[in-house]
C-alpha cells in the first residue's frame, strides 16, 4: 500500500449556508450552522486516506474539546494521527466560514496551534517522511516547519507537493523543495503578481507557470475551477478540463483536488491522470456542504471516472 505523509492544518470548521455573503458591517439571515471537520491539511489527509492509501498527519491541535473532536474525526477516516500534537500552549485551529446558495464561500482563519509545530515534531516523524511515496504540505501551519518537513522528504527523494493555498509569500529557498505546486488562479496571480486579464488566457497561464519554475519548482499545476487545470514542467503542457457538477459548496473541493493529484502522483500515473483523479475528487466534493464531509471514497471517485470513460 503507497503512504503518504501530509504536513498541515486541521480545524474546526463553523459553517453558516447565508441567503449571500455579507458586506462590510451587514447582517445577514443563515439558514443553518453546522460544525464540520476541517483545515487544509487534514480535508487532504482524508481525500488520500479514502482514496485507500496510508497516511500519517504531522499537525498540531490545542488540549481543547475542538481538539478532541477533530482528532477523533481524522482518526475515523483511517488517518494515522501518531504525529498530531496536542498542545497546551495553543487553542486548536479554527475557520469561520460563510457560503451562498451558488456555493461561494467566504472564511476567517485561526491558526492556533498550527501555527506552532515544532521542528522538534519534524524531526520526530523524519523516519515516516523518508519512508513515504509522497508528501504534501500546505500555508496554513508555520512557515519554518512547511520547509523543514519539504527538505526532509526531498533529500530523501520524495515527490513533494506545496498547495500554496492561503497565498503568503514564501522564502526563496522554499520553491526549490517542491516538486510540484498547486495554486488556484487567484493564488497564483498573487504570487506572481500577473493579473488575470492582463494577458490572453493562455499566455497568462504559460508566463504565471514559468514565474514557478524559475524559482526552482519542477512542475505546476493551477487549478482554474470551472475552466480546468493547466500543468506546465517547462517541456510539457496540458490543459486538462474540469468535471461539470452542480456546485453546492466549494469548501475543500481545492483540498479533495490535492488529495486526488497526491494519489496519482504517489502511484506514479501519468501526469494528466493525476489532474483527472483531483478533477473528480475536486468536483464531487462541491457537491455536498462542508469540508471533510464531503469528500469521496475510491468506489464513488472510481464510478464518476469510469462514467466518463476514465478507469483507475
Ligand atoms: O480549504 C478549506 C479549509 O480551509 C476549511 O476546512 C477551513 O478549515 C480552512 O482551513
């Protein structure tokens, strides 16, 4: 069985379903609020982990009842959580979130004790990350323990994958750690500071991947919703079109669409199955309200693809 390793966030999620997105200072009326499971990290960990892969969590959550209860959830969805932290000093992560009936979201995030993973920790699961068939990490924990944990697996010769997602500036040494990265359209405009728009389509998504892999990233993935996925290595590109799903709320579909790309990569797929695999993982999730709750199994991944004429 392949392993992965996922270095993140995980949060509890309050959702609010909002007649629309509030404006500065309005109130609006919500049809419900839910508590999910969620953080970036952790909506990663449970789209490989039902994938069927094995997968270890390396985060942190405070010695809080929201802590409690994330671990456990994370634990149910087969996630090994040997390297999860519980921390004294920190208040578990935790998002706000507001979503439209289009599916349009709107979040707050308190890191909390992802912000306060410990090198200590890193090194503590070093033997699992150089054990491991891919590792992925995203910017919601601290910035110095993303890049211990992304040396360890490179050294090591293990593919990594950075979801620059939320979009922060990184040190310069990070991008050659990753081998591949995977922002949305918004994300990579803010990296590379060309806007959407400002180009033809296509040549905007050439020179917004190359602006990657001058950096030293040896490959790029930007998601771009409803218009698909482009890859760039800098020798070959593909376009790769999405699944269109009715949306109900986009809430870790980005995260699903990490945790598919990571299994396809870790199995070693050709690169345009990997972009599938996230596509399909990407456009089930949208489909249920929430974050980890909506995420798919191999079984429901498999028959949408073969639906559509693509076996895994
Ligand atoms: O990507 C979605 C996630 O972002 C949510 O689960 C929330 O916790 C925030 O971290």
């Amino acid at each position: 069985m392949k392993k992965a390793i996922v270095l993140g966030s995980i949060n509890y999620d309050i959702v609010s379903a909002v007649e629309r997105l509030p404006v500065k200072g309005e109130t609006v009326k919500s049809y419900s609020t839910d508590m999910f499971v969620g953080g970036k990290g952790s909506n990663q960990a449970v789209q490989i982990s039902m994938l069927g892969m094995k997968v270890q969590f390396i985060g942190q959550v405070g010695n809080d009842d929201m802590g409690k209860t994330v671990k456990a959830c994370l634990k149910e969805k087969g996630v090994d959580t040997g390297g999860l932290n519980v921390s004294d000093a920190f208040r578990t992560g935790c998002a706000t979130i507001f979503v439209d009936p289009a599916g349009d979201n709107m979040l707050a995030y308190a890191p909390g004790a992802n912000h306060g993973i410990s090198f200590e920790q890193i090194k503590q699961s070093a033997g699992s990350i150089t054990n491991a068939d891919i590792f992925i990490t995203q910017n919601e924990i601290n910035m110095d323990a993303m890049a211990k944990g992304l040396s360890a697996a490179k050294e090591a010769g293990v593919p990594t994958i950075l979801n620059p997602a939320p979009a922060i500036p990184l040190d310069g040494e990070i991008y050659r750690l990753i081998d591949y990265i995977t922002p949305n359209e918004t994300e990579a405009e803010v990296y590379t500071g060309i806007p959407l728009g400002s180009l033809p389509f296509a040549e905007w998504k050439k020179q917004s991947a190359k602006w990657f892999l001058d950096r030293g990233v040896k490959a790029v993935c930007i998601t771009l919703g409803n218009k698909g996925s482009y890859f760039s290595d800098g020798i070959n590109e593909y376009d790769v079109s999405a699944f269109l799903v009715n949306a109900v709320d986009t809430t870790a579909a980005g995260d699903a669409f990490n945790g598919g790309f990571a299994y396809g990569v870790a199995h070693k797929m050709p690169i345009v199955r990997c972009i599938e695999i996230g596509n399909a993982c990407g456009a089930l999730a949208a489909t249920v309200l929430g974050a980890q709750n909506s995420i798919h199994n191999i079984d429901q991944i498999r028959g949408f693809l073969s639906e559509r004429s693509i076996e895994i």
